[in-house]
C-alpha cells in the first residue's frame, strides 16, 4: 500500500511580465502611501501588539493596493495634531487600531484617518469569540480598509487553508491555518493523512485520505460538530482532487486496478462514474467551464502534461504545449495554473516552475523563475495563486498576486508540507 503512495507522490511531484491571461480589474496610477497606529492600552502585552501590527502592514503590504510605511509607531486612540498628520512621514492615510483582550476573546477599534485633514474617514469596531484566532482579524480589517478605496476585493485574505504536512516517515498531520500560517490548528493527526479538499465554498468540512487502515479511505470531516464519516475506500490509490461548485460531485483519483484514472463520485446518491479511460496514469482532476469539463494531469504523451476531457464525452484534447514534465495543476472558470518541471535550467536539476493560461486563449505566462514551486491553487478570485515552495528540506507556502506580479513566502516552522488547498 505504501509503495503505490510513493509511487504516486513521485509521478506527482518528481516526474511531474504581464500578458492578456488576467485583466487588471482597476488601475490605481499612485498607491496610497498607508501608515499604522498602535493606540492600545498599555495592559494589552507589546510583543502581542507589535504581531499584531507585522500582521496588519503584512496584510497591507500583500494587498498590492498600497504604499506602505512600516515602521511601528503608537498613538492615543484619539490622536492628536502629530499623530493625526504624521507630516514628517508624508503619508496619505492612517490606520489606527486598539485591540483589547480578555482570557478568550478580543476585541479590536480601528480608525482610517486621512492625513492631509486629519480627519476620521471611518471607524469600525471588532469582535473576535476566539482570541487565538487573531490573524483572521488582523485580515478582516485590512480587507475592509482595502474596500473603502474602492480597490479590487482581497476577500481571499479570510479563506481558510486546509494542508497536510509530513512530520515523520509515514506519519503525517492535517492543519488549519490562514494563509499566513500565523494561526494554525491540527485536525487530523495519527498515522499517514494526506491530500485534503474544501468540501464546500463555507469552508465547514473538508475530505482527507487516510492510509490507516487495510485499504485507503477518504474521510469527511464535519468542522462544526467534528464528526467523520467514511466515504469511500478501496484498493491503491484514493484522493479527492476537486468539489463541484456546489458540493454535490467530487473528482476522485483511483487506482482499483492498478491504472489511475480519474472518476466522478456523487455524493448524494453515491455512485461512481468512471470519466477517462487510459492504460496509463491520469491523475488531478479539476472542475473547469463550469463543471462540465475537467482538467487533469496525464503520460498519454510518455511525459506527465495537462489534458482536458468534457464530463460526458471521451475527446481528450492536450492544453500545454510547453515544456516535458507539468505534474500538477489547478483551475479556476478559465484559467488553469500548473507545474512544470524545467529540461535545463541554470538554477540546478530540481527547478519547478509556475505558468498560467487560458481555456479560451493561446497565451501562457511564467509566474515563477527559480525554485521547486509545486501544488498550485487559486484562490476564489483569478488575481491570486497559492503553492508550495520547496528550498532546503524545508517548504513555505506561497502567494502570487498576479496583477501586481509580486510573490510572498511564509514559511513552515516546522514539518515539510505535503499538499494545501484554500
């Protein structure tokens, strides 16, 4: 059993400048230049409140929407004539917070000030049940201060990522965390967990697979009453690689002979039906054009590429015509983002990069230039792309906004991540 998981992990990770491919929704010619207050009560720990703040300009900073000055600076909630212009520091606007705490909750009042008047422009008020959930906060209100200037949404910032990370050999832990991995909480643990999926677009279950047992299994796992329930198990390989926009039909990878195809389950009446049909491995089905046709990676070529196939017919047509070796790959309405392992490179032999196209065009744009960058993901939106990024025996989790053409890491403390999705 554990020989064909490797098997599988090694086809999937082993042999696995701005173009017309996304349209910039809003074009902002001068960001706002963005400074951030601490006004908290000096109860509230420092070292609690400077997190808080890296959070915020952290959030600011990945939002592409704003100039933003870093240096940590405290106010009076109520500012006054320095505070309330920062002239010397020639900011356009002030984002002002006090957060206050209790043993389990928190709460947090924010002001956006503009500082050429110094005056209050908004003000909102907070509430957080569950103070380790911090992070999350910190998100909601850039989120909203990046709604009051009417920027494109960064709504992503409040999903919820879902990943598996190795923490021995054939032991592994399913975590969620914000895409920061500044809060994290582990969910599965015991034994070899892996490739875990939203089940649903509220982020209230997600499917695993469990190697735990005589054969493997994929799991539900209901966050609100914290119930699991078997869904389906069989003989060699089992992953859940995509949910339907309602969360009616999965896309399963399974192997019961041996020969990986990809098949749709319904999870209302149960019943499978088996989508592509090749003597070799087809793998890492997504949901494209509306659910009506999938994506998926295939060695129909003698090389692992991206293929696309309509959930009813069995015409097969080939969507990447560059490079020898794209092992994994992820899709949202018209775009697909895959993984291609690069012939030669002058980074060394192990260099995987990112590309994005279209379903409904001939461009293609590279998003990455060195690396192992493996396992993208979109977010709900068609600007932002999350993956894992390999360096060193470690692995950090990866966000690219594609319009602004900026990449930020955040790294795992500890373990090795496995597989994510948001």
């Amino acid at each position: 059993m554990i020989k064909k998981l490797v098997v599988f992990c090694l086809f999937m990770v082993i042999s696995f400048a701005s173009d017309a491919t996304v349209e910039i929704v809003k074009r902002m010619d001068v960001l706002p230049k963005i400074a951030v207050q601490d006004a908290s009560n000096s109860m509230v720990d420092l070292n609690f409140r400077r997190t808080f703040f890296k959070l915020i300009v952290g959030d600011l900073r990945v939002s592409s929407h704003f100039n933003v000055h870093d240096e940590y600076l405290q106010s009076s909630y109520e500012g006054g004539p320095i505070e309330n212009f920062l002239s010397d520091k020639k900011v356009d606007m002030i984002l002002r917070f006090k957060i206050e705490q209790t043993l389990n909750s928190m709460s947090a009042n924010v002001k956006v000030i503009n500082a050429k008047t110094g005056a209050t422009t908004s003000e909102n008020s907070y509430q957080l049940p569950d103070k380790k959930r911090y992070p999350f906060l910190a998100h909601k209100i850039v989120i909203d201060i990046n709604a009051q200037i009417g920027a494109p949404s960064i709504q992503w910032m409040e999903q919820s990522v879902v990943f598996a990370k190795y923490v021995e050999a054939k032991k592994s832990e399913i975590i969620i965390s914000d895409y920061t991995l500044s809060y994290q909480k582990t969910m599965v643990t015991g034994g070899l967990n892996i490739f875990p999926k939203w089940a649903n677009k509220e982020q209230s279950a997600f499917y695993y697979t469990s190697y735990n047992g005589v054969e493997p299994t994929i799991y539900k796992l209901d966050l609100r009453d914290g119930s699991r329930r078997s869904v389906i198990s069989g003989s060699g390989m089992l992953v859940c690689s995509d949910v339907s926009q309602d969360g009616s039909k999965l896309l399963l990878t399974m192997a019961p002979k041996d020969q990986a195809d990809i098949y749709l389950y319904d999870t209302r009446t149960r019943k499978i039906n088996k989508i592509t049909d090749y003597s070799g491995i087809d793998v890492n089905g997504n949901f494209i054009d509306n659910d009506q046709r999938i994506v998926f990676i295939s060695d129909r070529l003698g090389y692992p590429n991206v293929f696309a196939q309509g959930i009813n017919d069995k015409n097969v047509e080939q969507m990447v015509y560059h490079g020898k070796n794209n092992n994994s790959a992820s899709a949202l309405n018209n775009y697909i983002v895959y993984s291609s392992r690069e012939d030669k490179s002058e980074f060394g032999r192990n260099t995987f990069n990112l590309y994005l196209i279209s379903t409904k065009t001939d461009y293609i744009r590279q998003l990455t230039a060195t690396g192992e960058n493996l396992f993208p993901r979109f977010a709900k939106d068609e600007d932002t792309v999350m993956f894992i990024k390999q360096f060193q025996n470690r692995s950090a989790l990866g966000i690219i906004r594609l319009n602004a053409n900026k990449t930020y890491h955040f790294e795992l403390k500890t373990g090795k991540l496995q597989s994510i999705d948001w």
